[in-house]
C-alpha cells in the first residue's frame, strides 16, 4: 500500500453482490452432484457493482501504480470495463422489459 491509497467503501448493494458471486463461485469451484437452479435475472446488477470495485481499484485506489504497460494500458483496461458494463446494462434492459 502508498501513503496516498484510499480504502474502499462499499455503497448499495456491492457487498451483497461481492457475497453473492462469492457463493457462486464456491458452488461452481467445489461442486457437489445436486440440482442447482441460477436466477440469471439480478445477474447484470451484481456484475455492475463488482465492476464498479475493479474500478476502483485499479483506478481510484492509488496501489495500481506498477501494472500499466505496454501490453495492459489504463486505457485498455477501462475500455474493457466500459464495455461489460454496457453490455450488463443492455441485458439488464432486456430483463426489464419482459
């Protein structure tokens, strides 16, 4: 960590989303034969709010200083972040409207 780093304060419903993908991940990483059925309609909020703490962190944080480069730019990477979140909103558009 740098002197000038700032913590990350969750807002909304980042935690519950953070928490949320975790059980994902679990039940996928250590599966267990058993019937599993995934709501796929909060699906585009939990990856906005999980985007928008990559977000911070490497933007916003100040402790991202080293991994720019030549193959991995800033920019790269926001573009990348820009893009899923539009498509998380479009398909977020889509859920609504059914």
């Amino acid at each position: 960590m740098y002197i000038d780093s700032q913590p990350f304060k969750p807002t909304g419903n980042q935690t519950n989303s953070v928490k949320k993908l975790h059980s994902l991940r679990n039940n996928f990483i250590h599966f267990l034969p058993k019937s599993f059925l995934l709501d796929v309609s909060g699906m585009p909020s939990l990856v906005k709010d999980c985007l928008a703490i990559i977000s911070f962190l490497a933007f916003e944080s100040n402790n991202m200083r080293t991994i720019w480069n030549e193959e991995i730019s800033e920019e790269y990477v926001r573009n990348l972040i820009d893009g899923i979140s539009q498509e998380a909103v479009s398909i977020e558009n889509v859920f609504a409207a059914q």
